[in-house]
C-alpha cells in the first residue's frame, strides 16, 4: 500500500509540474500577445486622434514607423481579427482563470478596434450595433411617453408660470457659481471628494493631479490620465458652471472617479501583475463603458443619500457667495432632471440612424433634456464628436450600480458599496461581467 500511496504521491507532483509550466508557457505567449494588442492600438492612434486616451506602457512598444497618409484599414483590420483568433485558445484550453480572462478582456476591447476603424473610414452601422461593438452592451431604449411623464412630474414641482424650462432655468440660475470663485469652489470640492476617498483606499503616495481651466471643448470636464499617477484634468468655462457641478466634476474626474480608477489599474495590473495591456487605455472600447459609468456612480459612493445637498449648503455655497434659500427644491428638481439622461441616447441614436431630422433633434433636447440653444448645440456637437459614447454616461452608470446594489452595497451599507466599488476599479472587466444575466 505504501509503495502505491507513493506512487500516486509522485504521479500528481509530475502532473502537477508539468500543469505549471503549461501555464507558464501560456502566460509567456498571452504577454506576447499583450505586446502584439498593444502595437496594434498604439497604430491605430496614429491616425485617429481620438484612439488613445492614454498609456503609460513600455516606450518599446511604441511605433517607429511614421504613419503612411490615410489608415490602412486593409492591413490593420486583418491585424484586428488575426490577433483576436490568437486569443481563442486562451477561452478555453487555459486553466489559469487569470490568463482566460486577460485573453477575454483583450478580445471584447478588439472587437472595438475593429469598429472604431469602421467609424473613422465613415462606414457605419446602426447606434445598437455600433454600440454593441464599441462598448458591449446595447442601451435600452424607452418611448417618447417615459419622456413626458418625467417632464409632467418636474412641471408639477417647480413653482412659477412660464414653460418648465424657464421656470429651472429661473431656479438654477440661483445656483451659478460666479467666475471669480470657480476655482476656489473646485479646489474645495475636489479635496472633500479625496477626503472621503483616502478614508477607505490607500492610494500611492505620489498621485496628483493639476487642474486646467479650457474653452472651446465639446465637454464639461476631462481626465487626461499621465501615467505614474498622475492626471491632468480640464474643465470647461465656456458655459455657466452650477454649484452641483464642482461636486460631480471633482468625484467623476478625480476621486473616487477616473483619477482614481486609472491609479488603481495601473497600480495593481501594470506594476504589481505586469500586466502590459491595460497601460493602453482605447477611449472607443468597453473599458470606457466601465470607466464612465463608474466615475459617474462615485459620486452617490462619495456623497450619499442627502451628503451631497449638505456639503453643497453648508460649505460651497457660502464659499461662492451664494444664498441657500431653495437648495433642496434645486436638488430635488436635480434628481428629476437626471432621470431624463437617456433622452441624449435617443437623439444621438435618431442623428446616427437619421430618423430625426434637425427639428426633431432641436425639440428632444429641448422638451426632454431640458437645454437651452446653446446647450443643445454642445450636445449636438458632442454627439457628431463620439456617436455612441454618450450610453457610457448613463447605461455605464445604471449597470454599475444595479451591480453594486444588488451584491450588498447598499446605501445601508457603505463599507460594502466602498468595497465592490473598489473591486470594479481595480480589475479587468467586462460590461457583461457586471450585468445580472452574468452573475
């Protein structure tokens, strides 16, 4: 017996050496290919402006050559789809859960490089298709009564006569932080935000981030994520900034929103797993459906329940000079206004399907999303710019929290929440990861 129990012993520590060089030679060639994915992308912004939003990777992987005069689509589609079938084998023959899916995470994000260079040749498809292949997931689309029942309850809260956008527009106007004091208000807002933030992560010891004031831009505020934790964040003056903004801009663009997100990654994957992918963020690629999404839904992780309408009256309105008389009517109108977000997908999903005409387009903006002329002419402007990314913002938000909340992070739970949260920043994930149909 003893003889037998020792050479069962020694078959399953062969079986057991031989399993880890399998994985290990297979770990080998996904950091090769990682390399190969990384090339790719890197190509591709060298003639889409728009494609990187940001790496910090090796500069050995950078192009050499300089780019020829048009993108050539018929050499980098190919490279698309061909490294996307070396990743097959990683779906299913890899028993490292890490490896299958690092191989899964590549996959989906070129699937994206495939469409986006689809989109910069102008050979377009439907918004669903098209979203599908940039960002995984189709947004749900609601009829025009959703709108209006809205519309119906916001009309019977603000008080006044006149139409329902003059009477907001009556009440926000209370609330326009004057230029004088944008950056003090920004500054304050942006350091409770990192407050709250530092109390459950531990964050590097040397992140920054400077902060821009920019015009001219199609946005209300960017991240440009620099790398060893460091971003640059813009926001823009060009319109009337409101108190409420200081707070959402300073926790989706800083803490806990893409500063944060884009440190954790970089922290976690890069330097700790060596995991060279993830240094390349593709703005046109499912991670931005997590990123936005995300960065949207840290504010409610930051500021939650009635924290947000507290910080805002006791702290930055007195700091702008502003009076606090009908800030919870303000906020309560606020919450209406947010719950009309996914009119914007359905006026891009009518400009890039061309079933809205101009007048169409000028009424959906107006009637349900609530914005001026100018307003509206960003937006229109931000649609024509990103197409479909604009789901990113609401649908990224909703798939995010409906993940969060129904795993336990509740508002009665906030350790719980700080803690999928933190999950969520820090790993590579798919859209279909975080939906209900995949848990």
């Amino acid at each position: 017996m003893k003889k037998v129990f020792l050479s069962v012993m020694i078959l399953c520590v062969i079986a057991c050496k031989e399993s880890s060089k399998q994985n290990d030679e297979a770990k080998i060639k996904l950091n090769q290919l990682a390399e190969k994915y990384i090339r790719l992308g890197l190509t591709i912004g060298q003639y889409d402006p728009d494609f990187v939003d940001a790496y910090y990777g090796p500069d050995s992987l950078k192009p050499t050559a300089p780019p020829k005069a048009t993108l050539p689509k018929d050499s980098l589609l190919p490279a698309v789809n061909g490294l996307i079938g070396e990743l097959i084998e990683f779906n299913s023959t890899v028993e490292d859960d890490s490896l299958n899916r690092r191989a899964k995470w590549m996959s989906s994000q070129l699937v994206a490089f495939g469409r986006r260079i689809n989109v910069f040749i102008q050979k377009y498809q439907s918004f669903d298709d098209e979203s599908r292949d940039l960002f995984g997931v189709v947004a749900p689309a609601y009829p025009e009564s959703h709108y209006q029942t809205l519309v119906s309850k916001l009309d019977s809260l603000l008080p006044g006569t006149g139409s329902i956008n003059s009477r907001f527009e009556k009440l926000a106007n209370q609330f326009i932080i004057p230029k004088a004091k944008v950056d003090t208000v920004f500054k304050t807002a942006i350091a409770e935000a990192r407050k709250r933030t530092l109390a459950h992560y531990t964050l590097p010891t040397n992140e920054n981030f400077t902060l821009e004031y920019v015009t001219g831009k199609p946005w209300s505020g960017y991240n440009w994520y620099q790398g060893n934790y460091q971003s640059k964040i813009q926001i823009s003056i060009d319109m009337p900034i409101f108190i409420e903004r200081a707070i959402d801009l300073a926790c989706h663009e800083g803490y806990p929103g893409h500063h944060v997100y884009n440190m954790l990654l970089e922290k976690n994957l890069y330097h700790d797993r060596r995991q060279v992918e993830i240094s390349l963020y593709p703005l046109f690629s499912p991670q931005s459906l997590i990123a936005e999404g995300s960065a949207n839904y840290g504010i409610e992780v930051a500021f939650p329940g009635k924290e947000k309408n507290k910080f805002v009256k006791e702290v930055l309105l007195p700091l702008a000079g502003l009076n606090s008389a009908n800030t919870d009517l303000y906020f309560e109108a606020l919450a209406l206004k947010a719950q009309l977000a996914y009119a914007r997908n359905e006026v891009a999903r009518g400009i890039i399907n061309n079933t809205m005409n101009e007048t169409e387009v000028n009424k959906w903006l107006t009637n349900y999303g609530l914005r001026e002329k100018t307003l509206a002419s960003k937006d229109i402007n931000f649609i024509k710019k990103y197409r479909t990314y604009v789901i990113n913002y609401n649908y990224g938000q909703d798939i995010v929290k409906d993940y969060i909340e129904s795993n336990g992070g509740t508002a009665a739970n906030p350790d719980k929440r700080w803690e999928l949260f933190g999950w969520i920043l820090s790993n590579q994930l798919r859209p279909s990861e975080l939906m209900k149909s995949e848990q």
